[in-house]
C-alpha cells in the first residue's frame, strides 16, 4: 500500500475513497449514492442508508465502488444507467 492512502486516514465511515488520495465526507458519498440511483422519491432515504452504513461490515478505508456494491446487494438498489431515457407508461 503506498504511502498516500495511509495519510489523512479518517476512523469509522466518515469518509469514503475515490482514489487513494481523494475521498468523499460520508454526506457527500450519501448524495452521489441518492444520485446515481436516482432516488430523491423514496421516502427516508437517507435515513435509511446512514442506518444501513451503520452495519456495513468491512474495514474502515473503503471504496467507493465497494460501497455501493455493498449498499445495493442490503438494499437492492442499482445505479441508473445514464443513457436510458426513462418512458412514461402509456
């Protein structure tokens, strides 16, 4: 592991790395989730994904991509692709 992901270590998931340099805070990474599953319409969600980070089981210094794999397997949630057009029942 090289040097530059073990500084500016946070304890606990308060943050979330995008790259061994850059992290999201942990209300960041909530947004971007709620972003690209598009799911400003359900109720509580943020709510409800603080309460499931709670119990994610892995260590500390995670990745973005590992979290929200996590996140979806709990909660059965997917990313919304960014070319589909999403059509209105008729």
């Amino acid at each position: 592991m090289s040097d530059d992901f073990s500084m500016d270590q946070v304890v606990g998931l308060e943050c979330v790395y995008r790259s061994q340099t850059e992290h999201y805070r942990l209300d960041c990474f909530i947004e971007q989730y709620i972003n690209t599953r598009n799911l400003h319409a359900v109720a509580e969600i943020d709510k409800t994904l603080r309460l499931t980070l709670k119990r994610y089981p892995g260590g500390h210094r995670v990745r973005v991509n590992e979290l929200n794999a996590w996140i979806d397997r709990m909660l059965g949630y997917r990313a919304a692709h960014p070319e589909v057009v999403q059509l209105d029942d008729a």
